[in-house]
C-alpha cells in the first residue's frame, strides 16, 4: 500500500509540473490564504514541490486557485511529510548541564 501512496504521490507532482510554475505558485498563494497561512508557506512548499526557488517572474501572481487542479494541492498537502518537532522533554532536561 506505501508503493501506491507513493506513485500517487508522485503522478500529483508531475500533474503540478505540467500546470506550470506561475500557476502552481498562485494556487499555493490561494491555498495559504485560504487557511490563514503566511505568504511564506506557499515559497516554501514551492520549493519543495520544483526543487527550487520561485523564479522572479513565477512571484508577482495574484493568489488564486488553479482551475482543474485545486484538488492537486490540497491531495499535495495532506500527503506531505511533516518534519518531527524536538519534544519539550529533551529541552528542560539540557537546562542544568555545565557545558
């Protein structure tokens, strides 16, 4: 089941590819708004969709979501790995160390 999660996974990305880097860029802008987001989100996921910045011409776009393809971010989102939080624990117990 995780080998077809991830075909599907990546059949989104090369769906999002083809809908193009300004559309792509505007639809993440949209989706961020959406949710109340930073506009930072929608860089950052950007990146981690095409592997690089966005492009100076790919920024200046109004947010809005992408016709036909809307359900590709939010299928994106919600499959995205998340990275782990350092727990709280390990934090309080570093405090009375002599380094």
């Amino acid at each position: 089941m995780a080998s077809s999660a991830m075909r599907r996974r990546d059949e989104v990305l090369e769906e999002l590819s083809a809908a193009g880097t300004q559309a792509v860029y505007a639809g993440l802008l949209a989706y961020a708004l959406a949710r109340h987001y930073r506009r930072g989100w929608a860089y950052y996921a950007f990146k981690e969709i095409f592997g690089a910045e966005p492009r100076p011409q790919d920024r200046p776009v109004k947010p809005q979501a992408l016709p036909n393809f809307n359900f590709l971010i939010e299928e994106w989102a919600a499959g995205r790995k998340r990275k782990a939080r350092p727990r709280k624990e390990a934090a309080r117990h570093d405090r009375g160390r002599a380094f």
